[in-house]
C-alpha cells in the first residue's frame, strides 16, 4: 500500500533573530507532528541555523555574503529582497515539484508579503505568520483603515482603538510615533495588512488567554490562529526534546553565565537585555548602569561589544570584581529559567515578553 503523505510545509522567515526564533520553533512543531517541514531564510543566516529534525533551505536576498549589512540602505535592501526573494524562493518550491514531497503551503513571515504573491503562482495553500503580539498588530491595522493618522498631531492623543486601552504617544510602537524615522520599515509592515485576507490562515505567537479582546476582533476579520508562545518545549510542556531554538546569530557565551549564575543565592540576580536590534541612548545607557550600581545585587547585562564604550569607565570595573557580568550575547531562555534570576530588566520585545512570562520571572519594562 502507497505510503500517505502528511504534507509539506515550507516556512519563510524574515533574517533576523527575532522573528528567526519563533518561526524555526513553529517548524520544528509542524515536524514534530509527521509533517515534512522546511525552513527557508537567507544565505546569509542559514549557515547559523542547526536544528534538529527539519530541512534548512536558503534562499537569496541579493546580498548572500554579508546579508542586511551588506546593503546600502534599509530600503535597497528590503526592495532587493522583494525582487531577488521572490524568484529564490519560486525557485526552491520548483525544485521540490516532481519530488516524493512537492509543497503544499507556505508558511510566510507576515513582513514579506511578496511571499503570498509567489504562492499564488504557485498554485500552493498560503499562510502569514505574525511574529508581534496581537495589540500591535491591531494598532498597524487600525492605521491601515484609516482609522488614524500620521503623523500624529497632539489633538489626537490619546488614541482610542479596539479592544485596548487608550494609547499616549508614549505607549505607541516606534514605526508609529516616528513615521519618517523608520519610513521603509513602516512601508514593510504596512504592506501585510493590504492582504491579509486572502490567506487560508493567520498565525500569530500569542495566545487567547492573554490578549482576549484583540483575539476576538481580529477573529472576525481573517481566518487566525494561536500558535504561541512559541518557546523551546523544554520549557514549557515537553511536547519534543529542545531546550533551544536551533539557531543564533550571535556568539553565545552561556556556559560562562551558567557557571557565574551557579555562585549567586536563588533569586539574587538581575539579568538586563535590550535584544538584538533596540538601540539605547548613551544617556540611558549611565542611568541604567549607576541604577544597577545602586541596586546592590548581581547583575548580567547582555550588550554587543560595539556598544560597549556607552558605558562609564568606573562601571566597568564592577564585572571584574564578580558583582556583574557583563556578555556580548547569552542562551536567555537559559539564563532566565536559573534558580538564581530574580528580575529580568527588557526592552519589551514579543520574544522576550512571552519568555519572561513563560518563566515566570518578574520584569521591569524599558520599551525601546
């Protein structure tokens, strides 16, 4: 009797840590239950990516030797990814056509909606997959609609939407509050809301539970689905054996944090991360560290070493005398289920919200 398939999936990812994340750990569960499912993302980002149990297939974004950095501008690249994108990943789900496992849907990074375009060609099911949480997605909605406007004028504050409450100024995603700051960024994301629709799914990393409001309006609008949080199993109900994502693109130096951790008292140390993109000010940069200083408890701040010089000189001195760590990049899943993180101090990125919650360590919020 002729083996049946379960189906091929192929998920697209947008390059970079944070949507890389959720969007591999989503593919290892299609696989976890007998789908065949691929992973595709750039050149450039494939060769960091190693998990267990799925395909990893790259596709071309233009600048396959240096990635995003090696662009000349946001907009180059997100135009060059769109054109060169677009025929790389028509060509990768040809090359599985007249296979044992031609493709079957393609799962999409909900900020490159060219995807669906090529899955249209392609005669394949189509889903986008929103990596934010729901309130934000609901927010670049309502802006889509025409519900408001930008720039946004003092008369119009605080905004009323859905479903959440009123909005200042300083509570409104980045893109938003600086339209012409991130003008490309905000085109990008703007573009997923004009087709929305016509998937066959939505998925989000959130669940119902948690933004119920929101949940239930976007449900009457296109065809969503929970699928989060989206964390490594072994933190959360064991379904497959991982304790990571698969894939970073920074060099981690966890053991050394483990070990530093498995000195302190349970629940002593204030571990401090602003994630892979957000950029803090100098200024805020001291207030943090002399706010650290004055807390009197061990610390670990993750910060790139490009961005290290922001830091006082006399502050520097307090990760050589075993007070703090200081680490260019760490295992944060790793770092924030220790028995010694008592506090973990965020910029309020998606990923990082539903880790902290997941775990169970409390957080002060610096949104970036």
């Amino acid at each position: 009797m002729e083996k049946q398939r379960s189906g091929h999936v192929i998920v697209l990812t947008y390059p970079a840590q944070g949507h890389i994340n959720p969007l591999l750990q989503f593919t290892k569960l299609l696989a976890s239950k007998g789908v065949k499912a691929t992973f595709a993302t750039t050149h450039y980002t494939a060769i960091a990516i190693q998990p267990t149990g799925i395909r990893v297939e790259p596709i071309s974004d233009g600048f396959d030797e240096g990635g995003f950095k090696q662009a000349p501008s946001v907009e180059a690249y997100l135009q060059t990814f769109r054109t060169v994108g677009s025929k790389s990943l028509t060509e990768l789900i040809l090359k599985f056509r007249n296979s044992a496992d031609p493709v079957d849907c393609l799962v999409y990074d909900s900020v490159l909606p060219w995807a669906l375009d090529v899955a249209n060609e392609m005669g394949i099911c189509r889903a986008a997959f929103l990596t934010v949480s729901a309130s934000i997605c609901s927010i670049f909605c309502q802006l889509h609609k025409g519900v408001f406007s930008l720039p946004l004028m003092s008369e119009s504050l605080p905004l009323n939407l859905p479903g959440l409450p009123q909005l200042q100024f300083s509570d409104l995603p980045s893109f938003v509050a600086y339209p012409l700051q991130f003008s490309a960024y905000l085109g990008m994301i703007m573009a997923q809301f004009s087709t929305m629709e016509q998937n066959d799914w939505v998925f989000i990393n959130s669940f119902a539970q948690l933004e119920t409001e929101i949940y239930q309006a976007m449900s009457g609008q296109w065809p969503l689905v929970t699928v989060g949080p989206l964390l490594p199993s072994a933190y959360l109900n064991q379904q497959i054996e991982d304790k990571d994502y698969g894939g970073s693109l920074w060099k981690q130096t966890t053991e050394s944090c483990i070990r530093w951790l498995d000195t302190k008292p349970s629940n002593s140390v204030i571990y401090v991360s602003f994630g892979s993109m957000a950029e803090v000010s100098e200024e805020q940069v001291e207030e943090l560290a002399w706010g650290l200083v004055r807390a009197n408890r061990p610390f670990i701040w993750v910060m790139k070493e490009s961005r290290k010089d922001k830091l006082p000189s006399e502050f520097l001195s307090l990760s050589s005398d075993g007070t703090g760590l200081i680490v260019a990049w760490c295992n944060q899943l790793e770092v924030l289920a220790h028995r010694a993180t008592g506090c973990f101090v965020t910029h309020c990125g998606w990923n990082s919200t539903l880790e902290g919650l997941s775990l169970g360590v409390p957080m002060v919020g610096v949104p970036q």
